[in-house]
C-alpha cells in the first residue's frame, strides 16, 4: 500500500469524524426537546396498569424504555426496549470508533 493511500483514508476517517461531531452537536437541543416530551408521555402512562419509564442512556447515548409492573409497593421491570444487552453492545461499537479515530488521528 502506497503513503498516498494511507494518508487518504486518514483523512477521510478525519472528515467522517468530524461530520460525526458536527452531527451530534446539531441534535444536542434536540435530547432535552425530547426528554421533556418523554416526561410527559410518562404522566400520561400512569393511568394504565403498568407504568412506563423513558430513560436517556447517556454512555449509549440512546433512549430506553422499561415497561413496569407493580407487586405491592415494589415495581419490577418487565421489559426494556431495547434490552440492555443492545445497549451494552452500541456502547462498545462507540468506544471501539472512538479508539480507532485516536489511533488514526
């Protein structure tokens, strides 16, 4: 492979992150447009049987959703959509991006 090349897809990996950034910056109002709505949509929930709780997973920097179901005083998580285990797996495919613009920047 040629220096020419390598230094190409460094910087495309370059202008891909920074597109990344500009993008995210963008949405960033956007998260407390939409945490302020899910406060919302859970007062509403609360007349059903089961409650729902929206969280905003911030090290996936995804929303979640958890079906509850109260026992007594207790509540017990039924559902999350999406499960945890898709959560876990977005947080790793961040942190491997991120690792790898690092070693190529």
């Amino acid at each position: 492979m040629s220096d020419g090349s390598l230094v190409g897809r460094q910087v495309d990996v370059k202008d891909r992150a920074a597109s990344v950034q500009r993008s995210n910056e963008f949405l960033r109002p956007r998260k407390e447009e939409i945490k302020r709505s899910l406060a919302k949509a859970e007062e509403v929930a609360q007349a059903f049987d089961r409650q729902i709780r929206f969280r905003f997973r911030e090290e996936a920097d995804e929303f979640q959703v958890e079906v509850l179901e109260k026992d007594g005083s207790e509540e017990k998580v039924i559902r999350k959509i999406p499960p945890d285990s898709v959560i876990n797996f977005i947080e790793h495919v961040q942190e491997m991006f991120g690792a790898l613009i690092d070693v190529e920047a």
